[in-house]
C-alpha cells in the first residue's frame, strides 16, 4: 500500500510540473514515466486489495464468533438465572412450610398445655372449694353442737340461769367466729386458686407470643433482600 500512495505522489508532481500549452488548460507530461507509475500502482493494488479483503474476511468472522459467544452467554446467563429463580422458589416454599410446620407444632402444643393448666386450675379449685366447704360444715356443725350442749346443760342447771345466758352467748360468739374463720379460708384458697389459674394463663400467653414471632421470622425471612435481589436479576438476565 506504501508504494501506491508513493506512485500516486509521484504522478501528482509530474503533472503540477508539467509544461502548460498555450491557450489550453492542458500540460504535457512525459508518457512513459506515467505510464510506468500507473503500472505500479496496478501492480501493488491487487495485494493490497486481498490483504484489505482478508482483513474483512477476518472481521466478519470476529463479528460472528463475537455473536455467537454473546449468544451463548446470553443463554447460559438466562438458564442460570431460572435455575436460581427455581431454586430460590423452592428455598422459600421450603421456609415457609417450615415456619408452617412450626407454628403449627407449638400453637398445638400451646393447646395442650393451657388446656393441661386449665384442668388442673378448675381441678385445684375444685379441691380446694369441696375442702373449704367440708371445713366449713365441720366447723358449722362443731358450733351447732357446742351451742346445743349449752343450751342443755343451761337447762339441766336451772340454778345457774346467769351463767346459762352468759355461756349461750358465748356459744354464739363461738359459732359466728367459726363461719367467719370458714368463710375467710374459702376466699382465701378462691383467691389461690385465681392466681393459679391467672399464671397458667400468663404462661400461655407468652407461649402465644413466642409462636407468633417464629411466624413473623419465617415470614421476614421470605422477604430477605438476597432472595428478592436474586430473582429480580434472574429476569433482568
């Protein structure tokens, strides 16, 4: 290619040269160093037009190969981008029925236990109410049957009419501290049996409490930035 640009130089100063006929805008050059430079120019042109097709040749089948590489990283990138939209899919369903299976385990278990708490408070109560009430007759009838022998010793001792009086109104002072003793002991095993019953029930309160943050963590892990991030850039793909 050197030499043409050189020949052509050449010719271009033989005919800024060349001598001008009169009256014309025409010059004379020597024919046969024209002839001799368009030779050589004829003769370097050819190589140098295979070298220049070579060189397109080549470049087309760099475009091409260029194209089909990006082809075909544009299709592996779209098969990994589904196997990781799959696998995160199946990451979260796994997750969630997980976090299901879980919750689903200690709501049941939360069940049993307030239902265990609930039977054994109404139990405990039951026991302690059937207790007080005994307590309570007994003590009831201890007082009918000291007020009774007073009152039949007091007329069995007719001398003794004061001291019968003052004895029947023991009896009854008796008796009446008697009932208030059984009545304050029922409200307090009442009042026991409540608090039992209330922390059991304070138990299965934080037993629910602990379920539903598993539940919201199984959820919060659903909507992690990584597995969001991850589809969205395999549908970018």
């Amino acid at each position: 290619m050197y030499r043409v640009f050189e020949a052509l130089d050449e010719l271009v100063t033989i005919v800024e040269e060349a001598r001008g006929v009169p009256m014309t805008s025409s010059c004379v050059v020597p024919r046969g160093d024209v002839l001799e430079l368009l030779d050589d120019v004829r003769d370097a042109l050819p190589g140098e037009v295979d070298d220049a097709q070579d060189v397109l040749d080549k470049r087309d089948e760099l475009v091409n190969s260029a194209r089909r590489e990006a082809s075909e990283t544009i299709s592996s990138a779209a098969e990994e981008a589904e196997a990781a939209v799959a696998e995160a899919r199946a990451e979260a369903e796994r997750v969630v029925a997980e976090a299901q299976a879980q919750a689903d385990r200690i709501m049941a278990e939360a069940d049993a236990e307030a239902n265990r708490a609930v039977a054994s408070g109404r139990a405990e109560y039951d026991s302690l109410t059937e207790r007080a009430r005994g307590e309570s007759d007994r003590m009831l009838q201890a007082g009918r049957d000291a007020y009774e022998r007073s009152v039949q010793d007091g007329l069995d001792e007719q001398a003794r009419l004061v001291g019968q009086t003052e004895v029947v109104q023991a009896s009854h002072a008796e008796a009446a501290r008697i009932v208030d003793e059984a009545n304050a002991e029922v409200d307090r095993q009442r009042d026991d049996c409540d608090a039992y019953v209330d922390g059991k029930l304070a138990e299965f309160a934080d037993l629910l409490s602990q379920t539903l943050r598993t539940v919201d963590q199984g959820r919060n892990r659903l909507r992690a930035p990584g597995v969001a991030v991850g589809v969205r850039n395999g549908y970018d793909y």
